[in-house]
C-alpha cells in the first residue's frame, strides 16, 4: 500500500535526478536559442556593435531534417512461426493505422528536430484510457527533454532505478478533479523553461509528477507508476487491484531515445548544434568585420586640426554645397581606411567550407554541383557519396521506431480485448479490418505433472523499410526496373540466368523480384509440361475415338498410329495442332472434312 510518505521519497529523488541534468539542461536551452538564430543572446558581447547573424548552420539542420522526411519508416512485421502468419500480416497493416490515428508524422517531425539539434529524441508510448470515448488507445507523443529525469550515470533508460515526468496543469483543473486535496499553485518545483518572445505566465498552473519505478514481483521486474503534484498523492498503481502485473505487461518504461552522437555513461547525446557552433561563431565574427569595413569606407571619417575653424554642422551635413571655414583646408584630412585583404576573405570562405564538411553539408547533398560536374550519373553519384552520414542518422532513427513499434504491439496484445475496426488502404481501394487481441496474447502453461510446460507467446520480427523516397529515388529505382526488363532478366526462359544475376545485385525490394522471376520461371515449366500431356492426351483420344480434342473427325482410324499432318498443319511446330486454333477455323476446318466425306461416299 503506498502511503503519503512516499510522495516525500519521490520528490528527493526527483531533485537528486534533476541536479545531475542541470549541464545537460542549460545546453538544451542554449541551443534552442542557437536554433533560431539568437545565439548573440548566448554569447552576450561586451560591444554594442552590430550583432548579425548568419544561418549556415540552420541550413544544415534543416538540410539533415528533409532527409530524415524523405525517409518516413514503415513497419513490416514477420512472424517467427508459421501459425502467426496470419496475425503478422494484420498488424503489418494495422499498426500504420494506428500511428496515422496519433499523428505520427508530426511527432516523428518535431522529434528529429530534437534530435538535430540537442542530440537526443524521445518517443513516449503510453496507453491512455480516455480515448475513444473510454474505450482507451495508443498515444504517442514527442517528450521534451526539459521533461524527462533518469538516474545519473546510466546509458539506458531501462537500467535506470526511476523515471520520472512533468507536466504543468492548471490549478484549478486539478482542484476540480481532486476536490479533497489542496494545491498552491506555486510552482514550488524549480523547473528549466525555454527562452520565449512572449511572456508566459505559468503562476496559476501546478506541476504534477509521473513517477514510473520497478519493482520486482517474483522472477521478473514489474513496472509502477505514481502521481504526485505538491506532496499530494494523485494515484498510484501498487494501490489498485488487478495491478498485481505494473501497468503495462511489457514491463518496460514506455520511452524510447534516439540518440544522434552518443556520450558515455549517459541516454542522451550531442547533436549538429554543439558541433557546428564555433565554427558558425567564426563565420559572425568576420562578417561583422567585414560589415564594418564597408561601413567605413562608405562613410568616411576626418581628422580636424584644433582651431582650424571648421563648420562642424555643414560638413557633417552632405546636403550642403558649401562649407565655411576660416584658416588653411588642410587643417581636414580623411582618415584612411585599408579594405579587407583577400586573405581575410579565403578564411571566411574556408570557415564556411568547414561547417560544411563537419555537418556533412556539402553543396552536392542539397543538389548544387561544382564546375566542371556535368554528368548525371557523376552528380548522381556523389550525392549518393554525400548523403551517407544522412543515412547513419536515419538508421539509427529506425532503430528507435522499432522499439515504438515494438511497444505498440504489446499494447495492443495487452488491451484490444475488445474487437477493433481499422479501415486499411490499399492499391484495390478501402478495406475494413476487425481486430482483437486473442491469437496474440500469452497462452496460458499447462500443467502436467505438476511441471508447467505448453506455455507460448506469439513473437514478431520487426523490419522497417522507407515509406516515403525521394524523387531522385523513386527516378533511380524506376530507372533500373527499366534496365533489368531490357536485359531479359524477367524473359521466364532466362530464369536461371536471371537468378544468377540478381544474386549478385543489391537493391531496394531485390528479395521481391527474385521471388517473382523464380515464379515465372516454375510457371512456365509447369506450363511446358501441361503442354505435353496436352500433345499426349489428343493422341490417345484420337486413338480411342478417330476424333481431335476439338471433336473433329480426324482421317485416322480407331487404332491406327496418329498422322504427323492433320489438314496441312504440322504437329511437329505446332504439338497442340487444331486445339491452337481459333474457334472460327475450326468451323472451317469441320466443314472442309464433312464435304470430303461426303465426297468419299458417293
């Protein structure tokens, strides 16, 4: 039974967990200033000159986000025996469903933009009961890194001791909800928060804690969640019944991180901001240089010799045609001002090149090409070259999507006892699916002998392709279909050849066409041998009966061999003879026999 006391347990571990974030939280934050190109506000220069700044590295982010877009996952699940096929081709076309249903897309969005730009993404997959009118469903979200506190010194979360979220509510809501508890409203729990243009005003909002810990029960850990908000135990899980099991059967803390760069001895990472800052610093700071250069060049400036007796105000006016003064002109002189040097310029252009190269940006990735590169292919080529560091993100990304799909599975295999109904999508229009969980769920052990065996858990292997190409792509994938269909290698009487071949090829969805031309190739020598008990059963019918298979009279007699020529037709080119023919050429022929016949009578 968890008492109030426990609430007071919580909240030390919390504020232990928290001040072990602390670096990691002020990184976070400086770099979503970084991000909207406010990183002047990080540095905060001692001048008062101007301040641009330059979005070379926001380029770069944005660049590494549309290739994570282009490559949107989707999951395939495969089953591990034969009796889940059924159930793995229903949730391959379920589970698509479902992520559409939560918006996917979107939180796939924002977190890549996390991960870009802090290191680190976080998926949460909880099942939330008030969906669907209570019936309950899947939700997931994108979990702020702000939000999120583990034990210090883990490099899983699912190692760590504790997990804990936060969430602001508003006060009176909660007043409402628990009528019998009192809320201060004061925010007492002293929260990192991002810099905003606007004021946010969060003094009638309440912070309530998800504490999600394991513990174990028996041979295997269990997971449990408690809410609290300002020492008030909101719920608890240990305290319900039917929660002898945690709260999800799966046993996991229900978040996943997807990790850019990792660190040591922690679940988050470093993202492209830390890396590319300083060199993105460097390229402000000459810039600025070279802006007050040309500044001062455009605006000249003079030295005055004391008591020259200068009109200050009409010279500083340029609208003046005339200028009084008293005394020699060359009391005024301009003050010289050298331009940049091309040296200072090849620097900027290097420091520029070098954000470039250490972001993986090059100017191929994003489509531009240098002089002299002219070829398709040549450019094709290093695009493809210039893209691999895209690619190593976006695998990763995989990895993690198969963790959320995972959860998802055991979600459904936890909680769709009653049927659900899912309108699938396909290439022959709409579809509607109804689906429960009974082939799914765990099967309970028998017990012979007082030893429980017969036990079984249906298990499914995830493998996660790309939902969205690019067009480059799709026109390189179209492009090399056309290629294989020129070589012959879909012709059905070039099946081994063809076979030999694609063995030797790598390509998206090659597993597929080798399937398919080893079809072809089977069907046709089951046709060929169709074809030869076709040519064998008309000889002996024409034995048996003196007619073809078409019911024609041939000029064989019962028990005679079967002519080689029937009626001018070569059975030797031909084995199916008059069974080729068209319906009309048979009438014909018929005809022409019935009148020999009949000739041979008279």
């Amino acid at each position: 039974m968890i008492e109030q006391s426990k609430v007071r347990e919580g909240e030390s571990i919390l504020q232990e967990y928290k001040n072990g974030k602390t670096a990691l939280e002020k990184r976070v934050i400086a770099n979503e200033q970084w991000y909207k190109m406010r990183h002047w506000e990080q540095i905060r220069r001692a001048d008062k000159g101007p301040q641009t700044a330059s979005a070379w590295l926001f380029n770069s982010l944005a660049n590494k986000h549309a290739d994570a877009m282009d490559n949107y996952p989707q999951a395939n699940l495969l089953p591990r025996e034969e009796r889940d096929k059924q159930d793995a081709e229903q949730l391959s076309k379920i589970v698509p469903v479902v992520m559409e249903q939560n918006g996917f897309e979107q939180t796939y969005n924002d977190e890549w933009w996390d991960k870009l730009k802090n290191g680190t993404g976080v998926f949460g997959v909880f099942w939330n009961a008030e969906k669907e009118n209570g019936l309950g469903d899947i939700e997931i979200r994108d979990v702020d890194m702000l939000n999120i506190f583990w034990e210090p010194g883990i490099s899983d979360i699912q190692n760590s001791r504790n997990v804990f979220t936060i969430a602001l509510v508003d006060t009176d809501i909660l007043q409402e909800i628990y009528p019998d508890l009192r809320f201060r409203g004061d925010g007492a729990l002293n929260t990192a928060e991002y810099i905003h243009d606007s004021a946010i005003d969060t003094s009638k909002k309440s912070i309530v804690v998800d504490w999600y810990y394991k513990k174990r029960a028996g041979t295997k850990l269990v997971l449990h969640l408690i809410k609290f908000c300002e020492g008030n135990l909101l719920y608890a899980s240990e305290n319900e019944e039917g929660m002898e099991n945690g709260i999800y059967d799966h046993g996991k803390y229900p978040f996943v991180f997807d990790v850019l760069f990792p660190e040591k001895d922690s679940p988050a990472g470093f993202g492209y901001v830390d890396i590319m800052k300083d060199a993105q610093i460097s390229i402000d700071n000459m810039w600025i240089s070279f802006e007050k250069n040309v500044k001062q060049q455009a605006e000249p400036r003079y030295f005055r010799k004391q008591g020259a007796g200068i009109n200050d105000k009409q010279f500083a006016d340029l609208s003046n045609s005339i200028v009084d003064y008293v005394g020699d002109p060359n009391d005024i002189i301009p003050i010289q001002v050298n331009p940049v040097s091309g040296i200072a310029t090849n620097l900027y252009q290097l420091k520029i090149d070098e954000l470039k190269e250490t972001s993986a940006n090059r100017d191929f990735s994003q489509g531009s090409t240098a002089s002299g590169v002219t070829a398709a292919s040549a450019i094709a080529a290093l695009q493809e070259a210039g893209s691999k560091t895209s690619r190593d993100m976006i695998k990763a990304s995989y990895r993690a999507y198969v963790e959320v799909v995972s959860l998802v599975v055991e979600l459904i295999r936890q909680f769709y006892d009653l049927p659900r109904e899912f309108r699938i999508t396909g290439v022959g229009g709409d579809t509607f699916v109804s689906y429960d969980n009974s082939n799914i769920k765990p099967q309970p052990m028998e017990t012979v002998m007082g030893v429980e065996v017969g036990g079984r858990k249906p298990i499914f292997d995830i493998k996660i392709t790309s939902q969205k190409s690019s067009p480059f792509s799709r026109i390189a994938q179209n492009e090399l279909a056309k290629e294989l269909y020129g070589a012959g290698l879909f012709n059905p009487e070039l099946v081994d050849q063809a076979l030999i071949c694609l063995e030797m090829m790598d390509f998206e969805g090659k597993d597929a066409i080798v399937r398919k031309v080893a079809q072809n190739g089977i069907m046709m020598q089951q046709m060929a041998q169709m074809q030869a008990q076709i040519v064998q059963m008309a000889g002996i019918i024409d034995k048996l009966t003196g007619k073809d298979l078409t019911g024609a009279v041939t000029q064989g007699t019962v028990g005679a061999p079967m002519p080689n020529k029937v009626e001018g037709t070569d059975t030797s080119v031909n084995p199916l003879g008059d069974a080729q023919k068209t319906s009309k050429q048979n009438i014909t022929d018929k005809a022409r026999r019935t009148t020999q016949e009949r000739t041979a009578v008279k």
